[in-house]
C-alpha cells in the first residue's frame, strides 16, 4: 500500500522539478543582453545626450563670473592649477589648502568660492536639473570628468584625513536607519542581486561590480532625460531608503563617494555612459 502524500512531499516534488525549469529560463533570459544591445546604440558622442552637458560644462569652466570676474581656469582639482585630465579619477582627496578631503563638488564650489568670489548659495540650494531648470554643477562634473576617459581610477589613502574619510564613508555604507532600517549594504553586498529588471551591483567589496559601476558615473538617465552625478546618486539612493536627504556637498556624501571609488581603483573611466 502505497503511503500517503503529505503537504510538505507534494512542495517538494514540485520544487525539484522546477529547478531545472528556472534554470533554463534564467540562463535564456534575454534582458541584460538587449539592455547592454540599447545601451552600446546610443552611447557614442554622436548620439549621447550625455556630451551635451559635456560641452556646456566647458563653456561655464571659461566664462568669468563671481566679483572677482574671472574664469575657472585656474581651479587647482589636485593635479596642478587649470588641469584637468586626470584629475577626477584621483577624487575624492585631501586638499592641503582647504585642509579637507573634497569631491569634484565640494572642490568646485570651494574654487568658485575662493577664486571668482562667486556666491555659491543657489548651487546648494538647487544642485540637480528638473523640469525646464539645468545645473551647472552637473554640466561642470560632466565636462572635468570626460577629461579623464580612458584612465584608471586611483583613489589614495595616503593622508590620515583620506584614511578618516575612507572609514567613515564605510561605516555609512553599512549603517542601517530610518523607518525602512536600510543601509546601502541591503541592496550592494550580496552577487546577483536583482529589483525588478534591473541588476544591483556588489559594492561592499573591491571587483568587476565596483569597476563597473564607479567608472560610469557622471551618467546620461534617459529614464529622466538628464545627465546625473554621483551625488544626485546618493541623494536618490537616501530617498529611496526613506532617509532624510544629504546636504549637497556634505563631509557625508564625500566620504561615501570616496570608500566606493577606492573598491573601484583600476577600473577605466568612461563618462558619461548611459543608464536607464
């Protein structure tokens, strides 16, 4: 007499004949394939929409503005007044003359500051484009970050502030908080993570994910038609987890940016890319 099939043997069964079935299907999953197929399309500087901040970005690092009437030429961003290439794969970094670690951001809105006597207030106000208003913030990070396509990212930890700021920036990453009690790490510390259709890369530890992702921001997001930096990245990321939003240019942000672009050290720039 054949015994009787419980709830839990029925499950089972059904489990194991299913896994075949879900791995077949996960491996003939088409999406990341026709989502790298669209991306390579249209990311060209004939067809980006990227290299249109690129250019206004170069426009504003020329004109003179501020009381001081003068231009952005002669920003030191750490490798020598007015240069740009490679600068920004070496960011975030101590500034002796700031005597702090700074972003392209924070180091811009500090030259615009000390060199054009510009009154940076409406930059932190509003640093992000929206509906009929752009950003010169993003159109400057768009243009001194192009500059260094095609290098490798080098973010040191020579100075004790940068070694201050890398343990902070990694401490935010894993700290859990707000309403959601999410931290960065729920969604960037585990391989193959999904929401959605879109892949999370693994950020929590040096490798391709990292590479891959911090070697492609500044970025053009055709989902909201505008060119975005990585801090309107950390700002969404906070929305999203229900957190109150940073300040623009915060010791916070920069410090986050830092940990993270140190996970991507030899990763090859090149900026902006495309995403969603």
């Amino acid at each position: 007499m054949r015994p009787k099939a419980t709830l839990f043997t029925c499950l089972c069964a059904l489990a194991l004949a299913l896994v075949p079935l879900v791995g077949a299907r996960a491996q003939e999953d088409p999406s990341e394939k026709e989502i790298e197929r669209y991306r390579a399309m249209i990311n060209d500087p004939m067809a980006n929409p990227g290299y249109l901040a690129v250019d206004r970005g170069e426009a504003l690092w020329a004109e003179k503005r501020g009381a001081n009437n003068v231009s952005l030429e002669t920003c030191d961003l750490g490798v020598g007044p007015g240069k740009l290439e490679g600068a920004f794969v070496r960011l975030p970094r101590y500034f002796k003359d700031a005597d702090q670690v700074m972003d392209l951001e924070q180091r811009l809105l500090w030259c615009m500051e000390k060199i054009q006597g510009l009154d940076t207030k409406p930059f932190k106000a509003k640093p992000f484009s929206g509906p009929g208003r752009g950003s010169d913030m993003q159109d400057l990070v768009a243009f001194i970050a192009n500059k260094s396509n095609g290098m490798k990212i080098d973010v040191a930890l020579d100075d004790p502030k940068e070694r201050e700021a890398y343990a902070l920036g990694e401490a935010l990453f894993f700290r859990r908080s707000s309403i959601n009690d999410f931290s960065c790490q729920t969604c960037h510390a585990e391989p193959g993570k999904r929401i959605r259709l879109q892949g999370l890369p693994q950020l929590d530890v040096p490798g391709k994910d990292a590479k891959a992702t911090m070697s492609s921001w500044p970025t053009y997001r055709v989902s909201q038609s505008a060119l975005r930096t990585m801090q309107h990245r950390m700002w969404d990321c906070y929305r999203q987890m229900r957190m109150p939003a940073p300040d623009y240019a915060s010791e916070a942000v920069t410090a986050l940016s830092l940990f993270l672009n140190r996970q991507a050290n030899g990763a090859e720039l090149n900026v902006p890319s495309i995403k969603r």
